[in-house]
C-alpha cells in the first residue's frame, strides 16, 4: 500500500484534494516541517525521504465525479509502468486490463492483486465500489513495495483506501451530482452508401446491383440507410452521491449513499444501475493505546448486456451478434420491415441470402435476448490494535468480502433465433398410436446463482525503537489467511409458452414431452422440454508467515529486508510452501554536507531485489477471482458424465496431470532516483528495472508411449525491462491562481528467453527471443497490376502471390501490448475558476482488424457492405487500382499476411473539466458552505491511425468490440 500523506509534527492528519495535510490546533501558530508520509500497507509507514518503494498514489481528486462504472478506467495514463485497457464500452463490464511492467506470464491472467482497506479483492468488486468514496490508490510496481504481498503480488498491487472521517470536526454533508450524455466514437472504414453499394455490386456482378446500369444507380432515389443510428443510440448517465463526516475527540464517522444510473449506446440491451452504502467508523482510547476501526460497504447492482459480452462463441456470429450491425447493413434495405420474429420467419425462413441477415441482429434490438445480472456485495472489516508497550504493537484486522449474484439469460419464444432453432427441431414422434411430425415450441431460458465468500484474516506484531539519536529499528512478524468458498447453481428450461412466459418470473414452462421412438422398438425415446441442471463447488485457500525488518541511520542511509513463507492449496507435496523474499536500500544523497547549497528539497537513490511467486498460472475470465481458476492442476481423478434422463453415466478418466507443477517465480531488481527541487516546485522519479519469470507453466514434452505428446509444466524465462519516469511541475501557486503540469511515461521490452517447447504454427505464437504473443505474418505488399491478384512477401523476401503458412510466417517483432506508455496533462485554477485536461498515450500496440477485412472482402459483396475504397479495386480498365480485383484468386492467404495488421497506437484525451467554485461571500448567510458547478467529458477525442470505432480494447483480433463511450456531462458538488 502507498498512500501519500502531508504530515506536520503536531496535528490532525487529513486528506485535502491531491495532497494529504495536517491541521494544526488554532494555537499552534509555530512553523513546522511538512513531510510526506507512505503507507506501505500491512500498517507500515515511512516519511517519502525513507521510503525505497517504486509507487504511485493517484489521488481522490481524479476519481471524483467521472462517469465510469469502474474507478479503474480512471487509471488510465496516471502511473508510470501501469497499462490500463477497457476492453468492452458495456456498462458495467469486467472486461479491464490492468498491465504493470509488462506481461509476467503465458498462461496466467495478467490483473494486479487488489487490496480494499487491506483486506484482498478482485476487480468485479471494483464495478460495485462507488468511486467517490476512494481516498486514494497507490500502484505498487518493485519487489521493495509488493513482497510483503508474496505469492499474490506476481503481477503487481493496487492498494484502495477508501474515506474516513477526522478527529475533532464538525459535521459535515456532501451532495455530489452529475448527469450528461453517451455517445458512440466514429470510425473510419468509409462505408458505402447506397449507390456506392449498387456500384460495387455491379463491378462484381453480384447482388440487385449486378443488373442495373449506370444511368439506374444514377437516378437511385430508395432507401439510404445509415445502419449506425438504427444499431447505436446515445445513451444517458445520472449520478447522485450523499456523504457524511464527522468527528470528537476519540471517534469519527464518515458514510456514504450512491446512486448510478447507465444506459448504452446499443438500445434497449445495455444498461447498469448500482446502490451503495458505506459507513467507516474509527476510535480510540482514553489513553490512545488501543485503536480501533470498522467498516461496511453494502452494494446492489442490475445490468442487462448483450450475449457477446460473454459469450465468445457468438463474437463471429453475423446473426447473433448486433455489434456487426452498424457494418453489416446493405444501405439500400429499409430498417423496420418486420415487427416481430414470426413476420421474419414467415418471410425469410433461415435463408440469409441478399442480406437478410440484418433482420435478424435488428430482431435482437427489441430487447428478444433478455440478458439480465444482479450483483449483491457485502464488503467488511475490523481492525484491531493495541500498543503493548510504547515500542510494540499487536493488531490484527479481519475481513469479508462476500458476492451473490444471479444471472438471467433467455431467447424469448418470440424471438427469431428461438423459432428458427425449434424450425429445425422438427422430429416424428409417436402420438394418439400413430406417427406424426411435432415441431417443438421455440425459446430457452438460462437461470444461474452465484455465492462467493472470501475470508482474510492479518495479525501482527510490530516493533520500532529509536536507538540513540541516529539509529532506528523496525520489525515484524505478521500472519495472513485467506479461505474462499464459492458455490454456483444453474438451469436450463427449453420450450417457452409464449402467452403465460415471463422473462425471470419461472413462469411459461412447458411440461417434458416423452415418445415412444415412431419406428424402432428399442429405438431411444423422443424427448423435448427436458429441465437440465448444473452445480459447481470449490473450496481454496493461502497461508503466509513473515517477518519485516527495517534500519535507518540518521535519515540518511536505510535498509529494508522481507522473508515470506507462503503455502497454496493448488500444488502438492514440497511444492505447496514456496519462500519468497526482497531487499532493498537507500541513500537520501540530499542530507550530505556536499549537498548542502545544492538546490534539493530532496535526492534519494534506491534499489531493490525481491522474488515474488505466482500461484494463479491459470488466467481467469475477466473481473473472476483468480483463487477459483485451476483448481486441479495437479491430480488425476476419473469422472462420469450424465446420460438419457439424468442418470449416470459411465465413469472415465479425466486426462494426464502433472503432480510436480508448481510456482512461478519472478525475480524483479530495481534502481531508483527521486527528487524533489526548487522549494518542491519541481518533483518527479525515474526507475529502472529488470523483472524476469522463472518456471513458466507452459507446454513441456512427454513421451509418446503415454497417449499424449505434450503436458502442462514447469519450464521457461521470461522477461521484462524498462525504464519509467514522472515529472510535475508547479508554474503558478498564488493565492489566486494555480497552474500545474505532469508527465509520466513508461517503456517495457519483453522477451521470451528459453521455452522447452515453442510454437510452430499460427499467426500468434511464443517463440524463444521474441516477445510473448507475438504476430507471426507474411508481409502484404499490395496488388499485381499483371492480374490483380494480391502480393505477398515470402520467407526469402521475394514478392509471391501464393502463401505456404509452415515457412512464410515469419517473426513481426510486434505483439498486442503497447511498449510505450504514459500520461500528461494540466491543472490550473484562478480565482474560482478551474480548468483541468489529462490526456493518457499508448504506443506500439498492432492488433489484426477483423472488422476491417470483413469490409474488404469481395466475396460478401452483396451479403454485407463493404468500404468504399472496394471501388477501388482491380480491373483491366483500373490497372493502379489500390485494392485487389473483386475476382482475385489468392485471397484466401489475406489472413496469413500484415494486411489487417494495424497499429493502434493512440493519444487520448481522457477527460476534461471546466467548472467555478462559487465564492463563499457569495453562500454566506446560507446553509451551504461550499459550491462546485462543472462541465466536464470523458474519451473526448482520439489521435490515432486506427480505423475502427476505438483502440483501446486489448484483445489480438478486433471483430467484435462493445466501444467505449464518450461521455458529456454537467454536475455540481454542495457541502453543507
């Protein structure tokens, strides 16, 4: 945990917009030294001149009245050596890559490890956590600063405070609101309109344009639709947030209501409204020997969102997904045709030709795909501690985050896709003693339930003890437990009775139907509307022990070591207790006499070294807790299916595990500068790092006389280097007015060093000297202008138009991930009047954009529309033609090429806010103290070469992408 603080020498500590500061009593009217004070989680302090972490906090301020369902978005361009992509723009979606120096493993998910007050969480928790209640976050990045985290910190530690009342202060009230629009970001594949539509099909000789003139396409006068208004809609956002503080002497409160309200630009299908509660109580003593603290988070959530979201099976689906839509519609097909799933049936049946497909996904606007979620959380702890002597110090701090969640998906019976499946159900079946044709009723509907209890528990003794007037000693020991108990239940009810049927009200299910088989004696029975039901249960937990030690010697050198003993229930034997450790020093090289007249508030010099184990070598799917994914690794087990009614089946071997699977490791070393000049109007860091994993879980071989070639093991390096760096300056600081500006940036090599066995084929693989993931394509060179066929490089570097995949794929060096990354931005104020702009980068990410070779793609003329530039194609008469001939043979290699292999680096503007604090002369002799009105937008614009809608979503392949939202709003915050 990293949680900066301004800390006078006497006082009442409390946090004010960026900066934490201390009040002093109204007699204290002496000057006082203002030191900058790191929590370090685990109730570990430092002053900033000790502290030898690698960390960041962002602080409450940047949080504050943002549109997002995530705090996390908010991330985005603030730390150095953090990456943050929201992968999907559906309200409420977990989809949010969190990277800190780069990828770290190949088989596990990449998220942080999160901490909530200290207690251990996992990003769904973060959709249910009201971002105005944040304090800070703190992006834990070097050994020095996430070892103490052990087994759970592999990939890095964002540490959450959430707000707390202060001693002796009034009673204080805050109403925080905002309301504003969604809008849909634009793309630039250029799409046809109508005639440019019937042109192209006319130079392909396909589709209702094949058989018009150039005089009919001309005079066109039909339909010219523009399927991105029928497919998108802007949607709305509302927030209200009420909160109250106060403190005495030996108590203080502070809680918290919420309320928000999202809908998405996909109508009638996205949406997310959340409640929430929270009430933070912390006290004291008489004698201030014990403290104590509680707190309560209480949260409820509803979301409906497209099937998609989830469900990666239907991503590539033209008449289940509606994302395809805005693409896909011809422009000379009127929308609307047909009001219900039945007229579309009756019309079209299952044939798709000429693009009917369009109806269908337009049949999914009308809310026939009912996709709901309810999210119930309880997040609580207790902290407990009391001072044994004036130098030891016992506490422990327990707490519950607990989940219920119930999930409702259904094709309603009058739904297209329903009623044509059923169409295809028809079976003989025998009734009234003769045979007859049944078509079963359409529709499904799919019930689940969720219950996930975490428990962790923290004790520790701590001691710290001034020896003289130079030395200072601090130690440790501490014990963490965390147990997880998750259960899920689900069913699934086919056969919908479209007059009694309701989404979610268990009503409308038609009774399970039996035949005798019509024609075979001993012929299994025909069987419709059969219930089937599921249920899962899974039980993990970690253990740790550890011990701290830390010296100073006279504020200006420091050492600080860590052993941690952790234990898992994922591995066996030996292999489920790991020991992991770290080491690190400082020179606060500012406090020298040479450096007396030097000009520094503050030079401090730091390194680290530490290793850090990974546990979680399964990746999760987004926003799941990583403790419940591979729960069986390591022993082989036998199972048994279910058969006709539900009875068992036979049993079978599950397949070959290994039993000697175990941690990855990482060893990370680090090299720090921080500084501070120019009476603090200058600060910044600068890190260097190396950060390499060890016994990678990846593919190892096995002897052929086992059935298998290949099994999950131990083995391989990888890499990650980089150098990051921060800057702030102070231009302005006035009574009234205040200028500010900040950069960050960060630069991450990665590079497999040793694989046992490497990927020989595909167009994404691993391979040993290149970065993880890596895009291995042949180079697109353009068109023949003998024949127009498309032009390729092979492995030898001569132009070709035919592809062999096994040798012509050849290295990129380019993968998904960006190697630069970073943020900058302003703040500035004068006399009330604010102005604030952050602006976040990524740089040398290439991802293959599906999206647009569908676009490309002659043989969908007709079918799906395409871009304009496809009037640019090949033709004996074009022979400088930019694209292909719309009858090219050697398309087909297009998807073993760079064709589609684009860069999407991006410059964002994240958000922006204009506003006035109104005067308190102007409030006076009201009950209000304190007045802010703002106008302020989020995802404003993009500078990028991307073409599709938004490059920020990490993903290889771009073909379906739910894009993120830009936002506009208008809100106030009163207190009072």
């Amino acid at each position: 945990m990293n949680v900066k603080l301004r800390v006078l020498s006497t006082g009442v500590l409390f946090f004010l917009g960026q900066a934490v500061t201390a009040q002093q009593t109204a007699s204290d009217t002496t000057a006082t030294e203002i030191k900058e004070v790191v929590v370090l989680g685990y109730n570990r302090t430092a002053t900033k001149p000790k502290d030898v972490t690698a960390s960041t906090t962002i602080s409450a301020e940047k949080f504050e009245n943002r549109p997002t369902t995530s705090f996390l978005n908010s991330l985005q361009g603030e730390a150095p050596g953090l990456t943050v992509n929201a992968s999907s723009g559906q309200p409420g979606s977990g989809k949010i890559d969190m990277i800190i120096r780069g990828v770290g493993s190949l088989s596990a998910g990449t998220e942080p490890l999160y901490v909530i007050d200290g207690i251990i969480s996992n990003a769904t928790q973060f959709r249910n956590l009201n971002d105005s209640d944040i304090e800070s976050a703190s992006i834990l990045r070097d050994a020095a600063a996430t070892s103490i985290y052990g087994n759970r910190a592999a990939n890095g530690v964002v540490v959450i405070r959430t707000k707390t009342g202060r001693y002796n202060s009034p009673m204080k009230f805050s109403y925080n609101m905002s309301t504003g629009i969604n809008l849909l970001p634009e793309n630039d594949y250029r799409l046809n309109d109508a005639r440019q539509a019937l042109r192209l099909e006319q130079m392909a000789g396909k589709g209702i344009g094949a058989g018009m003139s150039d005089a009919d396409i001309a005079n066109y006068a039909g339909p010219d639709t523009n399927w991105r208004k029928v497919f998108y809609n802007p949607g709305f956002t509302q927030r209200h947030d009420l909160s109250l503080s106060v403190g005495g002497e030996k108590v203080n409160l502070y809680s918290s209501l919420g309320y928000l309200d999202v809908t998405g630009n996909v109508p009638a299908t996205s949406d997310f409204k959340r409640f929430t509660f929270r009430n933070n109580l912390n006290g004291k003593s008489d004698n201030d020997r014990f403290t104590y603290g509680a707190q309560v988070a209480l949260s409820y959530s509803r979301r409906h969102q497209l099937d998609e979201e989830t469900n990666t099976a239907i991503r590539n689906n033209s008449i289940q997904n509606p994302l395809h839509g805005a693409n896909a519609g011809l422009p000379y097909i009127e929308p609307g045709r047909y009001n219900s799933g039945w007229d579309l049936f009756n019309a079209i049946g299952t044939n798709f030709d000429g693009g009917n497909n369009i109806f269908v996904l337009e049949d999914i606007l009308k809310n026939t795909i009912p996709n709901r979620r309810n999210e119930t959380g309880i997040l609580t702890n207790i902290n407990l501690s009391y001072k044994l002597t004036d130098d030891l110090v016992l506490t422990n701090k327990s707490g519950i985050d607990y989940k219920y969640s119930e999930t409702n998906f259904a094709r309603a019976p009058w739904n297209y896709l329903a009623i044509a499946t059923a169409s295809g159900q028809t079976a003989t079946i025998w009734q009234n003693d003769q045979a007859v044709s049944f078509t079963p009723k359409p529709g499904i509907e799919d019930m689940a339930k969720n219950n996930e209890f975490n428990f962790n528990s923290i004790t520790s003794l701590q001691y710290s003890k001034l020896f003289g007037e130079k030395h200072t000693v601090s130690a440790g020991l501490y014990m963490d437990y965390l147990k997880v108990h998750y259960s899920s239940t689900s069913q699934r009810r086919t056969g919908l009775d479209d007059r009694t049927w309701v989404f979610g009200a268990g009503t409308g299910y038609l009774a399970p139907l039996y035949s005798p088989h019509p024609t075979v004696a001993q012929g299994a029975p025909i069987t419709y509307y059969i219930p089937s039901a599921g249920a899962n249960k899974v039980t993990a937990g970690a253990l740790a022990y550890f011990a701290t030690l830390d010296y100073d010697f006279d504020d200006k050198y420091g050492l600080n070591g860590l052993i941690r003993r952790d234990g898992s229930y994922r591995f066996l034997d030996d292999n489920k207790w790991a020991t992991f450790w770290s080491i690190a020093g400082r020179w606060n090289i500012d406090k020298e006499d040479f450096m007396s007249e030097s000009g520094f508030d503050m030079l401090k010099l730091r390194a680290s070294y530490g290793s850090m184990g990974n546990q979680n070598i399964i990746a999760v799917t987004a926003g799941n807790n990583p403790m419940l994914a591979g729960t069986n690794l390591v022993r082989e087990v036998y199972l048994t299916g279910n058969g006709y009614d539900n009875l068992p089946g036979s049993i079978g071997f599950g397949g070959l595990t290994n039993p000697y699977v175990q941690w990855e490791v990482i060893n990370q070393a680090n090299i720090g500068l921080d500084f501070s000049l120019l009476n603090r109007r200058l600060e910044g860091n600068i890190d260097v790092y190396d950060k390499t994993t060890d016994k990678l879980y990846n593919d190892i071989n096995l002897s052929a006389v086992t059935g298998s070639y290949i099994i999950k093991g131990n083995n391989g390096e990888l890499q990650n280097r980089g150098i990051e760096g921060l800057l702030k300056y102070t231009a302005v600081r006035t009574q009234d007015a205040r200028v500010s500006v900040y950069a960050n940036a960060s630069y991450n090599k990665n590079k497999i060093l040793s694989l046992e066995v490497e990927d020989r084929n595909g167009t994404v693989r691993n391979v040993v000297g290149g970065p993880a993931f890596q895009w291995f394509l042949a180079p697109y060179i353009g068109v023949n202008p003998d024949n127009g066929n498309a032009l390729f490089l092979d492995a030898n570097g001569n132009p070709t138009e035919i592809l062999n995949p096994d040798t012509d794929q050849i290295a990129t060096g380019k993968n998904m991930y960006p190697v630069w990354s970073g943020g900058f931005g302003f703040n500035s104020e004068y006399k009330g009047f604010f102005l604030d702009a952050h602006f976040s980068f990524q740089q040398g990410a290439w991802k293959y954009d599906n999206a647009m070779a569908w676009l490309y793609d002659p043989t969908s003329i007709g079918e799906w529309n395409q871009s304009s530039d496809m009037l640019d194609a090949w033709s004996p008469s074009n022979l400088g033609g930019t694209q292909p001939s719309l009858s090219a043979t050697n398309l087909t290699y297009d998807g073993y090429s760079d064709r589609f292999l684009k860069d999407a680096s991006f410059i964002r503007l994240k958000n922006v806010s204009i506003g006035y604090n109104i005067p308190k002369s102007a409030l006076s002799g009201t009950f209000v103290k304190s007045m802010k009105v703002f106008v302020q937008a989020e995802n404003l614009y993009t500078w990028t070469k991307w073409r599709g809608y938004d490059p920020e979503p990490n993903f290889s392949y771009s073909l379906s992408v739910y894009p993120n939202m830009k936002t506009v709003s208008f809100g106030m915050n009163v207190e009072f």
